[in-house]
C-alpha cells in the first residue's frame, strides 16, 4: 500500500505554472537533480533525491469532492507525494514540508495537505493556516521549517 499525500489548491493558476513554481522552490531546496524539468512534473512526475514521487496535476472534480464538502472549496491543482517506503520516510517528510511552506508563499489560494483524506496535516483558508495539533505530525524540526504565522487547529474530513 503506498503512502500518499496530496497538497491540494485552489490556485489562480493550472498545473503547467504550478510545477513551475514548485521546481524552482525544489531546486532551492536541493530536492532533485537536474533532469527534472516542470514539463515531467505534469507528465510523469519525478522522484526526489530521498526517493519521495511527485507529480502535479490539474483537478477535474467528479460528484464526490471531499475538499469541498468539508472544507468549502474547490481545488484546482493536485500536488501528489508518494513516500518511498524503502528510504527514511521522516526525512521524507520533512522535505515535503519544506516544499509546501515555500509553495504556500508562491502559489495563491486556499490549500489543504492531508494524507489519503483521513488526516489534515495543514489548512489555509482565506490567508490564515492552521495546522494539526498532532505532535506526532509536527515534531519540532517539521514546525521550524513552517515559516508562514501559523495556529494550530484540528481539521477532518467527515
């Protein structure tokens, strides 16, 4: 079973300009190599240094959107993280972060980072993030790499 995660965002902007925004924010990060380019985000995604796959795809909604129902919006750009189950999934995980509090810098709009729909890691919603108050998700090295002013709050899907 993988372990997944989706950064999902009701960005201004579609998936193309998105990956864009997030390989500039890897590359800063020393996430990738340098083969990987925003057109095989979209396309294939791509697997960081750690092992971590990611891909961003625009969202095409069917009659279920859990985001929606029980968050209250509508997103536009789905941000996949799939951890290597072989690697440090911590490590992973950290990274993961790293990227997300630098995209949430660059890419407008409410978003929400959850795993499978069962846990909200984050929530922003009209400019003002939360995130869980599970200390289990937010060790202190995680919470240090958040550098937007944050609260912490419990969110769920239903």
């Amino acid at each position: 079973m993988a372990i997944e995660y989706d950064l999902e965002i009701a960005a201004p902007l579609p998936a193309a300009p998105v990956a864009n925004e997030l390989l500039a924010v890897a590359e800063t990060l020393g996430l990738f190599d340098t083969a990987v380019t925003a057109e095989l985000l979209v396309h294939e995604g791509a697997r960081t240094r750690l092992g971590m796959w990611i891909m961003v795809l625009d969202v095409g909604r069917g009659q279920h959107d859990p985001v929606a129902e029980d968050l209250g919006f509508s997103p536009t750009v789905d941000v996949g993280f799939r951890m290597d189950k072989f690697t440090d999934m911590s490590a992973q995980k950290d990274d993961m972060i790293r990227l997300v509090s630098t995209m949430l810098d660059r890419v407008p709009g409410d978003a929400v980072l959850h795993f499978q729909y069962e846990q909200v890691w984050l929530l922003r919603q009209n400019g003002e993030l939360t995130l869980s108050e599970d200390d289990d998700i937010w060790p202190p090295q995680r919470l240090a790499a958040v550098h937007q002013p944050y609260r912490r709050a419990t969110h769920a899907f239903n």
